[in-house]
C-alpha cells in the first residue's frame, strides 16, 4: 500500500520548487531530515548547502534546495523557476549567540576542532574569524574551551555578525514578499504540527503530499528526539546567560533584529 501511494504522489506532485533558509543553531538538522526524507518518499530531488550561496544559486533545477546564513534574492530566483515557494526560519539573535556558544565549544563539528583555522574553514558555517581571540596553534573549540564563558560569548558574537547582517537584510528586503512566509523559532517549537502544516500550504502542496510533510515533521519533531545535537530548545536562554554589557550591545547594534522576538 506505501509503494503504491508513493508512485501515486510521484506522478502527481506539485511542480514548485521549494527553496528554505534558516541559521547555524536553527532547526537546519530537523528541518533537513522532514524535507531529505519527503524528497525521497515523493520523487524529489533536495540538497542542503550549508553557507555555500554561489552552489545554491547553481543548483537552481533542483526541487528543493536549502540554505543557511545568507540572504538572496528571490526575485532572481523567481526569474529563474517562475513557481519558487521560500520559506525562512528565524532565532532570537541572543538565543544563536548562546545555543553556538555551547555547541562550538564542545568542538561539535570538524570546522571547529581545526587548528590554525582559516576564513576558508568557517565558509561552511559562515561565521567570522575571530583573529583577535585565537592564539597561535588552537582551534575554534579549544580557544572557547581557554576563554571565560563572558569572553566566549564576546568571541562568539563577533564570529556571528556575518549571521547577523543576513538576518537584517532578509528583515528590511523581503519579508513582505508574498512567495515568503517566516516562521520563528518559538512558534515551532510550540507546535511543529501545525507550524509545518501552514509551510506545506504555503508550498502549495497537494493533501497527500501534506500528510507525508506533516507525518515527517511530528516524526523528526525536536520534543521526542534524545539528540546530542540539542543542549537545551528552550527560548530566551540569553536572559539568564548574557551579561547586562552584551545584551546592551543587542539593544544597541542590533534592536531591528530583536522586533520579532519582543515579548
């Protein structure tokens, strides 16, 4: 009955092509897993690029494609795949800084534990090289595993700002875009249910297709994953984490990116 109704689906699937972005720290891992398998189970064709934005944009005939840490534009691709749906996910910038913190620390990823890195090394992730905080000879992760949690975090807001200058590009340039829809972290994670049945409306999915979508997302859903990629998804962790002098200087440098996490 499974392989019959994924032959179904694949003769009958919607032609958009969907296209997602998010950031480093923000259910890239979930969100790949639910479109990685509704590739497969619906005949699809999907990659996920990591930071590399020139492979994005030349891999424009793929059937889903996502992206981290850059803002495009989607006109451009629009022009290029007429029937493009996007999708973007937004993090409170402050909660990013700490979930990358901990998470970078431990040396998580292999760009993490280079040593000597490079501006190369962290293109993967987009992030800033911190030339200031690394000493000759240590990785991303040992430096943060030397420095004060108050000096991490510092060291990791300045690798951040190439994240933070995307997300306010996206915010000022294409969140009224009518092929756009947003969804914040918290409102996913309040329920992923209902949050990845309005994007499987938004790509114009067809009502099988849907169930297959939101079948996925209950099963990859962050609550009943035991997953050391997670520390900790509760949301505003800043509050108990940052110093008074960083969460001025969010206040300060960055309140245009705060507006959608206001409480």
């Amino acid at each position: 009955m499974l392989t019959l109704l994924r032959s179904l689906v694949r003769g009958r699937r919607v032609p958009q092509q969907i296209c997602h972005f998010s950031f480093h720290k923000n259910l890239t891992v979930y969100y790949g897993k639910v479109a990685a398998d509704f590739a497969a189970e619906t005949g699809r064709t999907y990659t996920h690029f990591n930071s590399f934005h020139r492979a994005f944009r030349q891999e424009a005939a793929l059937d889903m494609r996502s992206l981290n840490n850059h803002c495009m534009d989607l006109d451009a691709i629009r022009k290029k795949t007429p029937h493009a749906r996007f999708s973007l996910f937004l993090r409170d910038p402050r909660d990013l800084v700490v979930s990358g913190y901990f998470y970078h620390k431990r040396g998580a990823e292999a760009w993490s534990r280079a040593v000597d890195p490079t501006d190369e090394t962290l293109a993967t992730v987009n992030l800033r090289l911190p030339k200031r905080f690394l000493r000759p000879g240590e990785s991303i992760a040992t430096c943060f595993q030397r420095l004060s949690d108050a000096e991490g975090l510092d060291m990791e807001i300045e690798m951040r700002r190439p994240h933070f200058e995307a997300m306010r590009q996206w915010l000022r340039t294409v969140a009224t875009s009518p092929h756009l829809m947003i969804k914040t972290y918290d409102a996913i994670l309040a329920d992923e249910t209902s949050a990845f049945a309005d994007l499987a409306d938004h790509y114009h999915l067809s009502e099988t297709e849907k169930q297959i979508w939101v079948g996925l997302a209950t099963k990859y859903a962050a609550r009943n994953l035991a997953s050391e990629h997670i520390r900790n998804p509760s949301s505003a962790q800043w509050k108990q984490v940052l110093s008074a002098q960083q969460i001025s200087l969010f206040d300060a440098e960055y309140a245009d990116l705060l507006e959608p996490f206001r409480r």
